[in-house]
C-alpha cells in the first residue's frame, strides 16, 4: 500500500473522533472509541464473506441442540474467530431509534467469539455505549466506519470494471495505522507515544542485525520470536516478515512463531486483534507485566527484539516479587562471579535493564543458532551505576559471559516520544569467532536523513541506504570514523579503596591493639583502575598513588569490579584549535573595520 493510501485511511479515522466525538467527549477521551470501533470494524471486514455461511452452521447446530459451538462457528468463518450474532456492521446503520440501534449492537458485540470478547474487555468499550446512545452519536460513528469511501478491510474493494477502487489492507499496515492513532492521540493529550510504537526505520535496522548475521543457518525449521514488552505488536509482525522473507530467498522453508507480553490494556487488545486476524495464535500474546508477571518463565526463544520503557520506575513490580531487598527471581539475581545471590536489580526509578535481563533468560542454550537479542534502550543502560551496583552488575553479567555483540548509538530524535540519545544493544550467546571476547562500538549518530515534516519528536529517519551501511560495517566488523572494535576488559574497572593513617602529636601513624594501621576516615578516598591496566592493581598504586601519598594502602576486602560504556570517551573528536596566525588576521582585520570610529566619536 502506497503512503498515500496510508495517510488518508489514518486521516479519515482521527476525523471520525473530530466529525462525531467533539461535543460528547473530552479530546483525551477520544481514543476510547475510536481505537475500539477500528478493531471491530476490521474483524467485522474480515468476517463479511462467511457470515451467510456462518449463519447457516449456527442454524444447524441450534437445530441439533448443540451447544459448544464455538470451534464449529470459527471453521465455518475461516478464522480463528467469528460472530455468530444475525448482523454485520453494516447492517445496524439506520435503526429507527437509539435504544433498538443499542440492543441490536450489543446482540452483535456479544456474537463475538470468547477471544474477541476478551479484547473488547480490555478495551472497557461497552463501558461507551451508553454514553454514545444517551448523546446520539452511535449510529453515526458505525457509519463512518463502514463508509464506502474507506477499505479496512483485507481484501481490494473493486470498481464496477473490475479495477481497484481501494486496495486491500493488509495486516501489517492495518497495525502501523493503530500506531499512528496512538502516537497521534497520545500526542494530542501529551503522554508516552513512543512507549508502544517503535519506528518502523529502526525495528527494520534491529531485524536486520538478529537475522542477517545467521542468514546463512537458517534452516526448514520453527523458529520463534519474542518481545516482553510488546506494545501493539508491530515489532514483532515485521520480524515475521523479514525473517520469512529472508527465508525464501535462501529457498527454505520456516514457520515462525510470535510471542509478547504487554501490560497496557488498549495495546495489549491492539496485538491481540492483531494475532487473531493473522491466525498466529493470538493466546501467545500475555497481558500483565513481564517483571513480575511473567507468562513464559520456562520458554526459550531464537529472537528476541524489544523496546522496553526506560526511565520508568518498576516499584510496584519490585513490591510484587517482594520488594527490592527480597527478590530473587534468578533472571535478576543469580549466582555469578563466586556470588551466590548475585544481584543485578537497578534502581526502582528505571527498569530498563530488567527487560534485557529478561530476555538473556530466554536465551537458547542447547541449539546450534542460539539466540540473539535487539534491545533499544536509553544511555543510562550504559553507565548509570557504580561497581557493585545493579546496572554494573547487569552490566559485567553480559560483557563478562560474552554475549555482547555491539551497540550501535542511534541520531537523536529518532523517536516520537524523546529527542534523547538511545541505543540498539546486539546479543548472541553463539559469537562468530572474530567476535569472541569483543565488543562493536558503531557510532550511527550523524547518519540520518531529515524528515520533511517532524512526526512528534522524531525529526530524522534510517534510509535503506544508511540501514545498509550500519549493516555493513557491523557484519564485515570494519573499523573506520563510526566503528570501533574492543575487548571485553576494556569496559571493566577494579574500584579499590586508598587508606591512609591517622597521626598521633607525635607524627606517628596510630596503631590499633593487633598493630594495624588506623586510617584515617577523611583521607579515605577510592581510585578506578581499568582492568586492563598494565601490571594491575599494584602497578597503578605504585605509579599514581604512592608518589603523592607514600603512606597510602589498598583496603583489599573493598575491591569492587565494575562496567561501563563510554561512547563519548571511544568517539570523541576533539575540536581543531585555530592556528595563531588565524587569531592574528583576525584582529587586524578588526581593527581595520573599527579605524576611525574614535575619531568621529570624539568630534561628536
């Protein structure tokens, strides 16, 4: 489907909240019925064709007084869903008074099949009926949304020639256009667009970098994808699509399975629909918080792509696994590096890094592919925490076990909802040799094109070509201006505590009873030696402390390890300083320009 068709099938819908909406509903309010109605409007396209044959099963089953007819229905319908109410949508415009419209649409909404009830649920939408038929507005959204003028449905409505009126909608553009229906209603009423929807430029540049590298061993087989905080689903509907195509072009033949958890209601409903139109299996997609409430605790995927929410505070989900100090559920606290209960809880005000923890999880351990992970997050992932703490911990689990891959800095703005910096981090647990041990740096930060006109916060976007050329540099592990290769150590660092010793009047260092030195507290100070540093810990005491404080020693019981990642430090390109004849001939020039000014003044 061409942007044009796009834009106006989203233009007419947010008009349907402007022409019927306005004076009954608050604009944040609007959402509540249009976001719903879309999704029963495309069902109800989708469901068109069989309805006679529908009818006609349920007719024979009520007349052999069978009951459980649902599994029936949905196979006379051709879906894993169905409406075995006697209407379409269609059919309810017109009614001659509102409380006929309302019975008659509740009859329809209760023909819904159980899995779509559980969507209409979500949305709370039986909750508006009342409000659109005390203000005599319901008959009027239904025709809108059955309009003539709009095709929501999958199938090309054609003219009365045989050509194509308006082409058909397939599933994944029907899901980007309820994502620009959220980030606009979002954007409308100043909340978090971009916590459900991901550019689609980026999630293209983040299936790229799980599936190209193992292009060559996908083999006819099932593979599975996952994403913990799912949204709406659409990260998960084009990695389906890229990995099958991809597949095909390799001649192989894949099934592909898709599995999300998200714990917003509307969106979860959103990628539910979603599921069950594509027949994917729609009971894939969890509803709760992937933190506390994870629905696959023992399942283990190939890919794994996600945009969790950052700077966001988890406290409830702390609360629930029973409070910071006593969780341990061994995704975020586990035994590593000679710790039994290695802990790798962040601060409560920003949850971001569970959600990779989460996936390292779910990571295949016994296949020849392994797993691979994308995961957008904020610079905070990066360097917020000091050694020993949380986000380090996280931090060393990864790099030191080896399963980092790269990091890849994105523009600013390349989201609608924050114009800060953020990163895509790259996983594997099978490293290709060149790899072992190391970690990519890409700094992709000025490879953007500018959009004509800003979509929220996001001013710029990933070409093809400039997806092409990230890809490049990451699968050929070049090194140039955006590139950079390092060892694992080269990110880690011993934080060791420097004592020095109290003095008597004396001039003495004080002892205590076992003859030990006592430091003295307001000397106490700590160093950060990086772990590759020459010689160690020793060497850099005695090149860089003791020359200065000869009576200093290391408190070795305090000795931390700790992970950070510096972009500004591995890219940082220092500005050229002018050449003083430059400075010179500047001055002179000025002083030329400013010549005579004082004497007209003084004449003044």
């Amino acid at each position: 489907m061409d942007n044009q068709t796009y834009n106006s099938i989203v233009s007419f819908i947010w008009g349907i909240a402007d022409d019927c909406l306005r004076d009954v509903y608050v604009r944040g309010k609007y959402r509540d019925v249009i976001l719903p109605m879309t999704v029963i409007r495309r069902l109800d396209a989708v469901l068109e064709d069989t309805k006679d044959d529908v009818l006609k099963k349920k007719k024979w089953l009520d007349d052999k007084g069978i009951l459980n007819q649902n599994e029936a229905l949905c196979k006379a319908a051709k879906q894993s869903f169905c409406n075995s109410s006697p209407f379409l949508l269609k059919n309810l415009t017109g009614r001659a008074s509102q409380q006929k419209l309302k019975a008659d649409f509740a009859a329809y909404l209760d023909g819904f099949s159980p899995n779509v009830q559980e969507i209409l649920k979500k949305f709370k939408f039986h909750v508006q009926i009342d409000t659109m038929v005390d203000a005599d507005i319901l008959g009027a959204v239904i025709e809108k949304f059955v309009s003539p003028t709009i095709n929501l449905s999958p199938y090309p409505i054609l003219d009365d020639l045989g050509g194509i009126k308006f082409p058909a909608l397939d599933n994944h553009t029907m899901g980007t256009v309820f994502e620009e229906l959220i980030r606009r209603f979002n954007e409308e009423n100043n909340e978090e667009a971009g916590e459900h929807f991901t550019p689609r430029d980026v999630v293209e540049l983040m299936a790229d970098l799980i599936f190209l590298p193992v292009a060559d061993k996908i083999t006819d087989s099932t593979y599975s994808c996952y994403d913990g905080a799912s949204g709406t689903g659409g990260m998960l509907t084009l990695s389906q699509e890229r990995l099958q195509k991809l597949a095909e072009s390799k001649n192989k033949d894949v099934s592909i399975h898709l599995f999300g958890q998200e714990i917003n209601p509307e969106t979860f409903a959103i990628a539910r629909a979603d599921m069950l139109l594509k027949g994917e299996g729609a009971e894939n997609i969890a509803y709760g918080s992937t933190l506390s409430d994870d629905h696959f605790p023992t399942r283990q995927f190939d890919f794994m792509l996600s945009n969790p929410p950052y700077g966001k505070s988890w406290k409830n989900d702390a609360d629930k696994l029973g409070g910071k100090k006593g969780i341990t559920d061994s995704r975020f606290v586990t035994p590593f590096a000679g710790d039994a209960e290695f802990s790798m809880l962040p601060r409560v005000s920003d949850g971001q890094l569970l959600f990779l923890l989460n996936n390292v999880s779910k990571m295949k351990e016994s296949t020849p592919l392994g797993s691979r992970i994308a995961e957008v997050h904020n610079g905070s992932s990066l360097f917020t925490g000091d050694a020993g703490q949380g986000e380090s911990n996280a931090r060393r689990y990864l790099i030191e076990r080896d399963l980092v891959e790269a990091i890849i800095a994105l523009p600013n703005n390349m989201f609608y909802n924050t114009g800060i910096g953020t990163y895509i981090w790259v996983l594997s647990n099978r490293k290709e040799k060149k790899r072992k041990g190391k970690i990519q740096l890409i700094d992709a930060t000025a490879l953007k094109q500018p959009l004509r006109k800003n979509l929220g916060n996001k001013n710029c976007e990933f070409t093809t070509e400039i997806r092409k050329q990230i890809i490049k540099m990451y699968m050929k592990s070049e090194e140039n201006e955006y590139s950079k290769i390092f060892p694992n150590s080269a990110f880690g660092y011993y934080k060791v505590t420097v004592l020095r010793p109290q003095y008597g009047e004396d001039g003495k260092p004080l002892r205590d009873k076992k003859k030990n030195l006592i430091p003295d507290k307001q000397l106490t100070d700590t160093e950060q030696i990086p772990l590759d540093y020459e010689g160690g810990i020793s060497a850099f005491i005695k090149k860089e402390v003791l020359p200065y404080s000869p009576d200093a020693w290391v408190d070795e019981s305090n000795t931390q390890t700790g992970y950070e990642i510096s972009f500004t430090k591995h890219f940082y390109k220092p500005v050229r300083l002018r050449e003083l004849s430059e400075i010179v001939a500047d001055i002179k020039a000025l002083e030329r320009e400013t010549e005579g000014l004082l004497e007209e003044a003084l004449k003044i």
